[in-house]
C-alpha cells in the first residue's frame, strides 16, 4: 500500500487486477465462443466481497480457498469463473511463497470445488496439505 493509499483505493486496486487477470485468461484461450466475453461480468459482489475479506484473513491459505470457492462457486464471470478462480488463488499463494502442483490431482479438486463438493474450510486444508514451496531465487 502506498503511503496515500487508502484501504478502499487499495481494494478497488486488487479488485481490477482480478478483472485485468481474468481479461487475459479469456483472450488467451483461444476459444471462438468465449471471444468479446473478456469484459462480460455479471457481478463484482463476489469479487468484491472476497478482496473485502482479505482484510480480516491473515492465512494465505484460508485467503487463498475463499478465492477458489467464491469465485468458482458464485459465477461473477459470463466464461471462464474456474480459470479465474484458480488464476486468483495461485496469485495469493504466490504471494506467500507456495505454489500448487501441476498434476491432475489440482485439476480434479478445483473442478470439484466449482461444483460445489468441498466448503471452505475442506479447501483450505487441501491448499495446505498440497501446497509446495517456492523455490528461493537463490535455490534454483
């Protein structure tokens, strides 16, 4: 946060650099009937309410599993809610120095989260038993 930054300009910050993100996901797929749907949201409550959150999460991985499930789960996005939601939650492990691994196992528990089959706490739980550490620029 910058020193005139206000905790609102900050919030409205992280909500655009999730639309901004979830823009790219959509331009890049490279699917016909996704094109011209890069701007299609249907509601930023889900988005705003999980950067409102963020300020009373102090764990990244509970942090993390509330972007995976609110917004595969809440659909603020016409295409590409899972992609976005999984993008989100990558970033905020990221931040916190852990990524997840690349493996159909990821794939299959994020699916099953936008379909509804694990609550926050059981996501929460999976990202840190899963969760692996980023190497140090200084380790690779």
């Amino acid at each position: 946060m910058t020193g005139s930054e206000t905790v609102r300009e900050r919030a409205d910050r992280c909500v655009e650099s999730i639309l901004v993100g979830h823009r790219i996901i959509i331009r890049e797929s490279g699917n016909a009937h996704e094109e011209g749907l890069e701007d299609a949201v249907y509601s930023r409550g889900p988005i705003q309410g999980l950067v409102d959150a963020g300020d009373f999460i102090d764990d990244p991985f509970e942090y993390a599993a509330q972007a995976l499930e609110r917004i595969s789960t809440m659909h603020p996005f016409a295409e590409g809610n899972k992609r976005t939601a999984f993008f989100t939650t990558l970033c905020i492990l990221n931040w916190a120095g852990f990524t997840l691994p690349d493996t159909d196992a990821t794939y299959r528990f994020a699916l099953e989260t936008s379909m509804g089959m694990h609550d926050v706490e059981e996501i929460g739980a999976w990202l840190r038993e899963n969760a692996v550490a980023l190497q140090a620029k200084d380790d690779r």
